[in-house]
C-alpha cells in the first residue's frame, strides 16, 4: 500500500507473442501510483480487483490479449495525464461491480481494440 511504481518511460512486456498473466496486477491495494509506463503483451495490461485505489499517470498498454485496463469489485481509479489503451483484444477499459474512473486533465486514447469501454454493474466514469 502507499507506494509509486515509476516506470520513467521504459517498457513493461518484451516482444513477441503475449504472456498470460496481468502486466500489472493490484488486489486490494490503496494509494498505489502507477505512472509513466508503456505495457505490452499481456493477458491483461492493467488488472485491478477488491476495492483497489489507484491513480494511473501518462499511461500506454497495448496488445494485451483481453483488456488493456481491467477494474473490478469497488475499485477507484484516478487518470491523469495521458492514456492510452490500444490494439487490446476485447475491451480498452473494462469497468465491473461498482468501480469508480474520474479523469482529470485526461489525453485518452482508446482505439483500436475490439471495443472501447464497457461500463457494467454500478460503475461509473
């Protein structure tokens, strides 16, 4: 809890085919900050379940196999700076069972995946 993942820019993935774990998996964390990462090849980019808080800083997944961000059960999500969920195989952004997205001062870029964003079960952006 109460911790910064700064990637400064570099790449969380490696090329090829996709792995088939999360690129970044938060369960039941809060005040985690994830900022300046390029996410690639992976199950799910982002993964964030059981009432995770999390603020999500100049942000790019793409190519993960399902969801680029994937947020469930009662997470809060904080979006600042840039976004981008790209070329994902479902959903871009995927929010289910009351997860909470505010964006501030957001550049979003959802394109390119098989659909944009699903909000679902008391969710809300």
């Amino acid at each position: 809890d109460d911790i910064t993942l700064d990637c400064g820019g570099n790449s969380i993935g490696f090329p090829g085919a996709p792995n088939f774990i999360s690129g970044i998996t938060l369960d039941n964390r809060k005040g985690i900050t994830i900022k300046d990462c390029v996410i690639n090849n992976w199950l799910f980019g982002i993964r964030l379940e059981a009432f995770s808080s999390v603020t999500l800083e100049n942000i790019s997944i793409k190519n993960s196999v399902v969801n680029g961000l994937d947020a469930n059960d009662s997470s809060r999500i904080l979006m600042k700076g840039s976004f981008e969920s790209m070329n994902n195989g479902v959903f871009g952004i995927n929010m289910n069972q009351d997860v909470s997205l505010t964006m501030r001062g957001v550049n979003a870029d959802i394109s390119g995946n098989t659909a944009g964003v699903q909000i679902a079960l008391r969710s809300s952006l």
